[in-house]
C-alpha cells in the first residue's frame, strides 16, 4: 500500500493548540509531553509563558528551539499575582475563535485553569491536560483526558525523580478504587459469557476517570495492568476482518 503523503495524513488528525505554563512545569518533560501531544493529534500551535528574564527558566530556554516552541514573554508586575496564568487564558480565549482547532492541551499544575478548560469544552473543543499529581482535582475532573507528568519524565535527564513503579500483584488487594474502577467498566461492557473488548474498556474507563492511565501504576499498556491483577484474566482472540489479535478482559468469578 502506497504511502500518504503527510498533508493528507496530517490533515485527517485533529489540529491542537499546546500551551505550557513554564513556571508549573518542569522541562525534563518536554520530549515526553510532544510525543503524548502526538497521540491525539498534530501540535499546530505551540506556546509556553513566563518571564524569561528570570533565571528559574534556564532550563527551558535551551530546549525552546530545539522543538519549536514559541515562548511569550510576561513580567511579574505584581508579587504574589500569577501574570502568567492570565496571559495563558487570554491567549487560549483568542486562539479559540480565531484558528479552526480542534482541542487544546493545557500544561500546567494550577488549578486557575479550570474554568478555562471547561469553556473550551462547552464550544465542542477536547481539553488534554498535563500536570503533576499535586494538580487540583477540579482541573483534571473537567478534561477529557489528563495526563501526570512524572510518567513524561526522562530518567536520564532527572536522576531524583523516576516513573512510577511497576505495581506487583500484591500491591493491587488494597487498591479498591482501582479495582472497582476496572470491575464496574468491564462489567458495563461484558457480553453474556463476562467478556470485555479492551479497547471499549479502556475508552470508557477515560470517561469516567479522565486521570486514568496504566502507565501511573508502572505498565506502558493496559493490558499489561489488566495481566497483573490477579482478579481478572485476559483472552486474546483472532481480529475479524484483519491480521491482528484481540485482547478481552474478564472479571474472576472467585480468587483465592
């Protein structure tokens, strides 16, 4: 099969606005965040503010034209006043009505951006959100998807800081919000024998939980959460129409 060429693929993905909050934000992240960015759609716009005459945004300045960043400059008028964060929102209000986007992604742990993701969200726009886990919970509850950003981190760029750990089998028995959260979903979804495609699973778990992703408990793919919870046993089944294998989830009628 010939390939596309890349104005027809990018024209069939969804055009986002990235706009990063330099003073909540680490840069260490900067390779993982676009390359999540990616997964949803194409970065047309990307922005990120703060007062670049301080010397606590070092670090950014030498990744900005490495990736193509645009930074936009705020001073600090007033202390204990987030200039930033205003000019961000300004920013984000305008590009709304003038670019024909389809989503925004929002980098910041502040939680001043809530109303501001669901204003978006109320003109038909999706709101990726990206923060760490000190992030509001008012601010990732309103976007479609959030996403922490510790699991974005480079370990070789930040030694104090790791990815989360892979969660053993043990460590799952006492995370009931967990296991209620995958139990419920599977069960919505289930066919008369107790079995759940995964790819349905893990679109409504987003739904109801736009927080969730298997890479906070240490697993790049969900199936492999989904493998390590005793609770649950996993089948993989031919792909209708296709080459590919299916993975389904079922919840254990009894474990020991």
């Amino acid at each position: 099969m010939p390939l596309l060429p890349f104005s027809e693929v990018t024209a069939n993905q969804d055009k986002l606005a990235v706009l990063i909050d330099a003073d909540n934000t680490q840069a260490v992240i900067i390779e993982g965040l676009l390359a999540e960015v990616a997964k949803y759609g194409v970065a047309s716009v990307k922005r990120i503010y703060g007062d670049w005459t301080n010397n606590n945004l070092r670090s950014w300045k030498d990744k900005l034209l490495d990736y193509a960043i645009q930074p936009i400059q705020q001073f600090s008028y007033t202390t204990g006043k987030n200039a930033t964060d205003s000019a961000m929102i300004i920013d984000a209000m305008d590009l709304l009505y003038s670019e024909n986007l389809d989503g925004f992604c929002i980098v910041s742990s502040d939680s001043d951006f809530t109303r501001l993701a669901s204003r978006i969200r109320e003109s038909g726009l999706k709101v990726y959100g990206f923060g760490e886990k000190k992030t509001p919970r008012a601010f990732v509850s309103v976007c479609d998807k959030f996403i922490y950003t510790e699991i974005l981190k480079d370990r070789e760029d930040d030694e104090d800081d790791v990815k989360p750990a892979q969660k053993k089998a043990r460590d799952f028995k006492g995370d009931r919000r967990l296991i209620n959260l995958l139990r419920d979903t599977v069960d919505d979804l289930a066919d008369d024998s107790g079995w759940a495609y995964l790819g349905g699973v893990g679109q409504k778990i987003t739904l109801r939980q736009s927080e969730f992703d298997s890479r906070n408990y240490g697993f790049r793919k969900l199936a492999d959460l989904f493998r390590a919870i005793p609770q649950f046993e996993t089948e993989e089944r031919p792909q209708e129409n296709g080459p590919g294998r299916q993975v389904y989830i079922r919840w254990k009628k009894r474990t020991r």
